[in-house]
C-alpha cells in the first residue's frame, strides 16, 4: 500500500498574451488537477495558485500548459511549501519537480 501525505503548496502563474486565454495545470502528465481562464489584465504581474492535495511519497510532477499556445503563453515560478515535507526543483519555466516525503 501506498503512503499519502496531505501536501498544500502555491507557485505564481505569469501570463503573456490575451485576456480570455486558459490552461490547464496537470499533475504526473495524466492528472488534470484544473483548468482556468486568465480574467486579469495583462498588465498584473502573476496570480498565486494554491493547491492542497493527498499525494503519494514519492516524485511527482506539476506542470503548466497553454490551451491554445498561439494567443498566450503560461509560467511557473516561485514554488512555496506551505504544509508537508516538499523538496521541489523548477524545470524550465513550465514544469515544477517535486519529492514528497
């Protein structure tokens, strides 16, 4: 059996394109944990996402992606553990590696 921890991090969302423009934030490449219309103007700097889960112990993967790639492009940045043990590693501006302990 598998040993879950409950796990609550935030990263920033930075936005180059149109307001109107959605992503989506996945986990493992096979977990859609939500999809989200950019409704602020392109001018505010980044959004904080925050995300409390039950993951397993182990790796994991968080990582961002565009619906429509051509009008507007997503970032990560600045992964903050807030409860749980996560040591998390940025790979590239789209991706966040993270071990749960």
């Amino acid at each position: 059996m598998l040993d879950h921890k409950e796990v609550y991090f935030r990263f920033q969302i930075h936005c180059t394109g149109n307001v109107g423009e959605s992503y989506r934030i996945w986990l493992n490449d096979n977990e859609l944990l939500t999809e989200r219309t950019w409704r602020w103007p392109i001018n505010r700097n980044y959004i904080q996402e925050h995300l409390p889960l039950r993951l397993a112990v182990g790796d994991h993967k968080i990582h961002i992606e565009s619906c429509n790639k051509k009008l507007a492009t997503f970032k990560l940045s600045d992964f903050e553990t807030k409860i749980g043990k996560i040591q998390s590693e940025q790979e590239g501006s789209e991706i966040f590696r993270i071990k749960v302990s």
